[in-house]
C-alpha cells in the first residue's frame, strides 16, 4: 500500500543556481515546505556568463548549509525524509557532481533511498507544485540550455515533437543582452530594457518561421543583431530599441511555432490541448502574454508556473522525485551524471541539422 504522506528533498546543482528544497505530497496535493535557492549571479556576472569551474565551487561551497536550511526551513528532522533526489543532468558535469554527491552521502548516511531526475523532467512537472493539471499536455521548454516542444503524455512518457536546431532561447535572450552590454543574467535584462523602446525600430530575421514544424533556430537573428550593433552607437535609445525588436522578433516566432505544436499534438492525443510554458525564459511576462493571447484562436489553454519555480529551483527536482519514488523509480548509488539526458531517449539529436519535416 502506498504511504499516505511523502517527503522528498530535491536538490539542484546543474547551473548557476544552488538549490535545496523540502516537498510533500498528501491526498495527492503537493505542498513546498522549503525551497531555498543561492543564486551564483554575482560570480559570473564579471564574466559574462557562466564558468563551469566557478559554479561547482561555488555550489560545493554551500551545498551543505542549504540542506542544513532546508530541513530548519521545513521545521523537519532529518530522518523524517522518504528519499533524496538530485539533479543527475543534463547540466554542467562540475556541479551535477557536487548535486549527485551530496544527495547520495546524504541518502547512504540516512539509509534513505537516492533518486537521480534528470533537470528537464523538473522543468516539465513545475507546472504541479501549484496546480493539478491532469495528463497530457504538451511542454513549451524554454531554458538557458534547451528549447523544445515535448508532448508529456503521462508521467515517463515524454514526446518531442521540436526542438532547436542550434540555440536555446535562453541563450539567445543572454548572447543578445551581451552584445548590448546589458547586465548578466541578459533575459531579465532585455525585459527590462524593452519595456520603453520601440519594437518596430528593427526588422529582424525569423528563422524557420516558414517552415511548418515545431522546430526553432535562432543563430541568424543573433548574427543579425551582431551585424546592427557593429554599426551602430550602442546608446541607451539603441539599447531599449533592439531589446524590445528582438523580444517581439522572439514573440512572434514562439506564436507560430507553438500554433504549429498546437496542430501536432491534435494529431496525437484527444481532448483540449493544454501547454506548460515552463523554464527560466518563461519568466517573461511579454512572452507570457503574447502566447496567452492566442488561447482563443487556437482553442487551447496556457498554463505557466510562478516565476519562482520557472527558474531553476530544487522544488521541481523534489516534485520529480516523489513521482518517482512512488513509482519505485530508485537509483543505486554508482549512478553517474550524465550532462547530456534528453528526455525522450528516442529523439533526434538536431543540432546542426536542418530542420526536416517529420523527425521530432
Ligand atoms: O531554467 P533556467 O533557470 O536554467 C536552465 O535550465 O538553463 O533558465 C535560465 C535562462 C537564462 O538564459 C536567463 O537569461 C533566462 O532563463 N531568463 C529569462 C528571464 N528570466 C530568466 N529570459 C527572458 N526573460 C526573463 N525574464
Ligand atoms: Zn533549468
């Protein structure tokens, strides 16, 4: 019989963000009990992105004291904990190391069982840490590290139906922000700068907008935007003008690729299609906008998580964990992380590719 109450501790090492957090889940509710997250922004920011080498120290640093938070937080003991769960990829293999360590040390110590999540299955179960959405739905992941459509037809079943064939949004949204000379992290920065500029200044390219697939590319908007920054006086007016060209290039483009997605997943499941819009880029609130609008047309409904869990956060890891512990989904403790995890194990790899109608 399965146990009534569960408590997992998820923790996330697998970027720039240390997290440890606490979830229980009771009468098929999940409530965070802690979520505690260090954030390495001012670390990296001298740099302009992140060092692999400076992460994993900085997340060996601290790992310890956040568990140790985590538990006060939560009002909990220690023994009191079902399982531990870690980020085991895909990720920067530095700070997955100290993630995997630490869970297992932990785990081995507390004779608790040691469950390895891949990060972006966090990201696509987010969305339940405050709603109890039923299966499928089809996922909008827009990360630092990842962009793909992937239909999520029940828990471990995972769909991708497109992907990038060379950027991540997110990294698009920073490269832009650093040709600009913006802060780091650059997605929160171009959002701000947008706000007051004019979007229509620009005309930028949409690459792959034509195509009708759920593929994306975004490596010929940034060398555009690298050919108008070369000529231009990069001045405050320049600065707002090409962020708010480029966050509305990225809105339009993100519309017909999720109508394309949209179309597709009619194709698989039954039903109203509901999308998660999840990952850091889904912090955005234009593009939350902009996709909500199309709600009525496409007779589908959007569904985001608070910003807080969009970013990378040991909560969604904990979630992911209690699914599979209840599943009995456990690891032994020589699993090794894997910097590269897809989650639909079946899935072309694309990048460099063309996109080719048809392969997912
Ligand atoms: O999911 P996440 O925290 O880490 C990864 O798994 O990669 O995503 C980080 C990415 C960064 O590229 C960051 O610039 C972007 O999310 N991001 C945003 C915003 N907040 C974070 N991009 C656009 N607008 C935002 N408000
Ligand atoms: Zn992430």
């Amino acid at each position: 019989m399965a146990k009534k109450i569960i408590r997992v501790l998820g923790i996330e090492s697998s970027c720039d963000e240390t997290s440890v957090s606490i979830v229980e889940k009771s009468n098929n509710k999940y409530k965070v009990l802690s979520n505690i997250v260090k954030s390495q922004t001012d670390i990296h920011k001298l740099y302009g992105g992140v060092v692999p080498e400076l992460a994993a120290r900085a997340h060996s640093d601290i790992i310890d004291k956040l568990i140790f938070l985590a538990f006060r937080k939560a009002k909990m003991k220690f023994d009191k904990i079902d399982a531990i769960a870690s980020t085991a990829g895909p990720g920067l293999l530095g700070g997955l190391l100290v993630g995997v360590v630490a869970g297992k040390s932990l785990a081995h110590h507390l004779k608790k069982p040691f469950i390895a999540v891949n990060h972006l299955e966090g990201h696509a179960m987010s969305i339940k840490l405050e709603n109890n959405l039923v299966y499928p739905y089809l996922l909008l992941l827009v990360s630092g590290g990842h962009t793909e459509f992937t239909l999520i037809e029940r828990f471990n079943k995972y769909r991708r139906i497109g992907t990038t064939i060379d950027d991540a949004l997110g990294e698009a949204f920073d490269k832009t922000a650093r040709m600009l000379k913006l802060g780091y992290p650059g997605g929160p920065e171009i959002e701000r700068y947008a706000k007051n500029g004019n979007q229509d200044r620009f005309k930028l390219p949409k690459p792959l907008i034509q195509e009708m697939n759920c593929h994306f590319s975004f490596s010929g908007l940034k060398s555009k935007i690298a050919n108008i920054v070369a000529e231009s006086k990069c001045n405050e007016k320049f600065k707002r003008d090409m962020s708010a060209s480029f966050q509305k290039t990225i809105n339009d483009i993100i519309r017909v690729k999720t109508t394309n997605a949209i179309e597709k997943c009619r194709e698989l499941i039954k039903g109203e299609v509901k999308v998660v819009v999840a990952g850091g880029v889904a912090a955005n609130k234009s593009i939350r906008h902009s996709l909500m609008a199309i709600e009525e047309s496409e007779k589908c409904k959007f569904f985001f998580p608070s910003i807080k869990y969009c970013t990378d956060n040991g909560a969604m890891i904990a979630l992911a964990g209690i699914e599979r512990y209840e599943k009995n989904k456990i690891n032994k403790l020589d699993f090794k992380p894997r910097p590269r995890w897809p989650l639909d194990k079946s899935a072309v790899f694309m990048k460099g590719k063309r996109a080719v109608e048809g392969s997912g």
